[in-house]
C-alpha cells in the first residue's frame, strides 16, 4: 500500500466535498473549502517565515528531528487547522497542555525547541511567561480574550499573504509529534511518520489510489463530535478521523469549563452519530445530566470512550438513556494509537477487549511475543505502524520501540496477560504498580473496585512510603454529596475491598478529597495524588 501525507488525503477530501461543514466549535462553522483557503494561508505565511524542513530525515537517528517544531497553545477551536497548516508547512506541530503552569509550559517548551507558536489570545500571560528565547515566529487566534498581544505576534485574522507556489512537497516521512500526558513524571515528545500516524490514530484505512480515499466521501456527512480538549490524542484523532473521512467534526468548545448540558445540547442540534470522551471524568457528568433533563440523541449511535477507565456502573447509566447506543472502550496510548477494542450495549451484551490484529503482548524481557494462554505477565505491545522514538531520548527509544523477532515494536510500559481465547487481561501501567511486601499491585484494579462503591464518586490509588513494606497502598477518594458515610467512612471503605481483593491490595489508608485533581485529557494526576497520601488523612 501507498504512503500518504496527511494533507494530501485532505486535499482529495477537500475537493470530494467542498461545500460541507468540516468544523464546527460553538458558533463557528467552516466548511472544506473555507478551512482549505485557511490552512493554505496559514501554511505560506509559516513557509515565508524561514520554516520549515532543515535537515533531512534519511540523516537522522529515530530520536532526532530535522524539521522547524511551532507549539500549540490553544483552545479546540482552530485547532484542526492548525494542525494541517503546520504539516503543510513541514513544520512539526506540537501540543502543549494549556492547564499547566507556567513553569511547567517552559520547562516543555524548553525540551521542544520550537521556532514558533500558535496561541489563543486569552492564553497570552501563560505563553509570555513561558515562551523560551527563539520562538520567534508568532500566531495569536481571536478568541474574544481582550489580553496584550506578545511582542512579534501576527493575527491569524491579519495574515494576508498568498498561498505558496508551489507548496513544499511534503512527504510521508515528515513528523508529527504528540507530548504524553505526564501522568508520572515529565512529558515526552512521540514521534511520528506522517503516514504511520494517519493509519495508527486516524483512519486506520490503507490507500493504494485518490479514488479510493474518495470513493466513500459522499455519503459520509454524519457528524462526529470530539469532546475532550484536542491538545489531547483521543480528541485529536476523533476530530482527524472525521475531516479525513469526509464528515464534520464538532468540537468542544472548552473556551467554558465542561459542562454536560451543553454537551448533549451540541450533540442533539448537530446529529452527532459518533461522540468521543475519556473515562470516568466525563462518562460519570455526563450520565448525571440524562438524569436530570431529556435531549434527542436517536442519531446518537456509538460513544468511544478510552485513555482513562470508565467503570461499568457509568456505562450502564449511559446505556439507560441511549438504548440504541453502543459504548465503545478503546485501549491506546499516545505511543500506539487505538490497538484494542470492546463494547457494552444497553441489552447487557459486552464484547471483551480484544487486539486489534497489529496488536502483541511481549514477554516480560521483551525477546518474544507470548502465545494465547501464556501465564506470563507482559508487555501491551504494537507491531507495524509504530513511532519512530522519543524526542531527544536515545535511551527511552530503545527501550519503548524496541525490535522483537525482526519487527518493530511498540511497548508504552502497560503489563497484561494474553489469555487462551486471545482476549487480553490488562493490568495496568507499569509505572503505577505499588510493590508493598514484595507483592505487586496494579492500581487501576484497586481503582475500580473502589469506585464500585455506592458512596464514592471518584478515586485514585497512590503509594506512601513505608518502613515495614517499603511502600503503602493508599487511596484518595471523592464521596458522594449526601452519602450515608459519615462515621468512619475510611473503615467502610476498606471492608468493601477486602471483600473484593487480596489483603495486600486493600489501601492501608483512605484519604478524602472534595475532586481529584485531573489533567486535561481525564487521566488522574498521580503527582498530586502521591502528595496528597504523603500528607494522609
């Protein structure tokens, strides 16, 4: 099969389809041929700028990167054109966590590098107090923020220039580049092929002809609707997935904190057929609100739902008020795009997690790949389309895309068992396994069975040191307003999971907090989690 650019795909989906809505956050709605002219503008104003290609690929380790990096700084909205802008430009884009501090954005974009920077202008104090020296190349996009400008900074609304003829032929080996959550500890930059991420995190289709990339364009207009902050990769690819296939993406416009009303609002006007959240963090706000008010969701039909756990009892919630509904759970990660799948339907019937056929579990020391029914713990791995490294981390490369029996392979650190019927049994990050006594413990198990509890809303489960069993399992949980927990609740807690787990897995401790403190993409913040254990009840 042929290798594609991104944007090459979108052009013969652009011309297939110039008239539909691609883009849809709020108010503002653009349609192919609207988005295309900006993307183009934008793509030459970036060219004229000196960005660009510097060195080429073919001379470069799988960790390094020759291409001119512009950070993102951005709400949803715009943000699938700057994506397009920067990859047509051959310029890298990367995203950058707008929720963090300052300090943290510039220690990222001090490992980035980046010549420019494409913001919201509402975050302009957070990007003037973290922008390092030479990202000179600078974007603001209106977004009704009234905040002074960086020194430098062109309007997107300003910028006039002509497209660039011809345009740089961009080609399949130019780099997209996808920081990690920092869940544990700093992020790191994922690089990857244009064309193997356009399979791996987007449509997963294989191209041999234009004709083939448009043939199915025409009747694909159903909207899909990507709720979670595109900074993020399970947004990002919902929103790409759908431009790429010819239909309209709907974004969340996360100008606003979340808020589950107009969630449903915006997927009942827009008749979204696909809808993509992650875990608990939205799964449980959302099931709340059909609780409380009634929208029209028949085109609704399939809610993809990965990156973090969302625990059954919210899926069942779900599935009450969207009987024609499936939920899709999707395992993946920034290093592997989607590489598993299951589903729950309102008539009870579950699909476990099953590989997608590009999907392996490595044995522990990473020399094979296990068979079905193999006792041993290890490694989630993807084979084939997989990044080519880490930015600037040699050691981490070689470790997370190793090559196993003659193929490369990507390990992005989670433990499971590949049992007999070839369904998975995963166990977690392998970052977040507690060893106490000896014993290990995988925390999203404890996690789960907690938040099966009644009373308690969310959780997190964490270690503290431990002079006896060198670590303590600990868990920061959220109560329910009004629960029945008021004496002793930490007692009641712990009876629950030991009627459910070994003793060695019951948190020694219960701490609670009024909202775990989660990042942008819904993944718990165990940074913060392990200080809250430290400081205990």
């Amino acid at each position: 099969m042929a290798d594609w650019t991104v944007n090459a795909v979108f052009d013969a989906v652009a011309a297939a389809v110039p008239h539909r809505t691609m883009t849809v956050c709020g108010s503002r709605r653009s349609t192919f041929a609207e988005s295309r002219a900006l993307i183009r503008t934008l793509a030459g104003f970036l060219v004229g700028c000196g960005l660009g290609v510097q060195r080429p690929r073919a001379g470069l380790t799988r960790w390094e990167c020759g291409q001119d990096r512009v950070a993102l700084i951005m709400h949803n909205d715009a943000y699938v054109e700057a994506v397009l802008a920067c990859l047509r430009a051959r310029v890298v884009p990367v995203n950058v966590n707008h929720l963090y501090t300052a300090g943290e954005v510039r220690d990222l974009l001090d490992y980035i590098g980046p010549t420019g920077v494409i913001y919201h202008r509402s975050l302009a104090p957070l990007v003037h107090a973290a922008l390092p020296a030479g990202c000179d190349v600078r974007i603001a996009v209106d977004d009704g923020g009234i905040e002074a400008l960086l020194p430098g900074t062109v309007r997107l609304d300003d910028i006039t220039v002509d497209p660039v003829e011809p345009e740089p032929a961009g080609a399949p080996d130019d780099l997209m580049m996808v920081c990690t959550g920092g869940t544990t500890g700093r992020p790191k930059g994922v690089m990857w092929r244009q064309a193997d991420a356009y399979i791996s995190t987007m449509t997963g289709t294989e191209h041999n002809s234009v004709e083939s990339v448009t043939e199915s364009v025409a009747a694909q207009s159903n909207p899909f609707f990507a709720v979670s902050p595109l900074m993020h990769t399970a947004g990002l690819s919902t929103a790409l997935t759908a431009v790429l296939m010819g239909r309209t993406a709907v974004v969340y416009d996360n100008r606003r904190r979340f808020d589950p009303a107009v969630v449903w609002r915006t997927a009942e006007q827009e008749r979204a057929v696909v809808m993509s959240i992650v875990g608990d963090a939205y799964a449980g706000p959302l099931a709340e609100e059909l609780s409380r008010s009634r929208y029209d969701l028949a085109a609704l039909t399939r809610i993809g739902t990965g990156g973090a756990a969302t625990h059954p009892k919210h899926k069942r919630r779900l599935l009450r008020h969207l009987p024609y509904a499936t939920i899709a759970d999707t395992y993946g990660s920034s290093e592997t795009g989607g590489m598993a799948g299951g589903s729950s339907c309102a008539d009870g019937e579950t699909t476990p997690m099953v590989m997608h056929p590009t999907g392996a579990v490595a044995s522990a020391d990473r020399t094979r790949f296990l068979e079905p029914g193999d006792p041993e713990i290890g490694w989630v791995a993807r084979i084939g389309r997989v990044p080519l490294g880490y930015f600037g981390d040699r050691a981490a490369t070689e470790r997370t895309f190793p090559e196993i029996g003659g193929r490369r392979a990507a390990i992005p650190g989670d433990r499971a068992r590949l049992l007999s019927d070839g369904t998975i049994e995963f166990l977690g990050r392998d970052s977040l396994v507690i060893n106490t006594g000896g014993e290990k413990v995988f925390v999203e198990e404890v996690e789960k069975v907690l938040t099966g509890h009644p009373a308690v809303v969310d959780a997190v489960v964490t270690r503290r040191p431990h002079e006896r069993w060198g670590s303590a399992v600990v868990a920061v949980v959220v109560l329910a307003p009004g629960d029945s927990l008021t004496v002793q609740p930490a007692a009641a807690i712990r009876e629950f999971c030991a009627e459910r787990l070994a003793g060695f897995k019951v948190p020694k401790d219960i701490v609670i907090v009024e909202q775990i403190r989660r990042l942008g993409n819904g993944k718990a913040d165990y940074r913060w989690a392990q200080q809250i254990a430290a400081r205990g009840s």
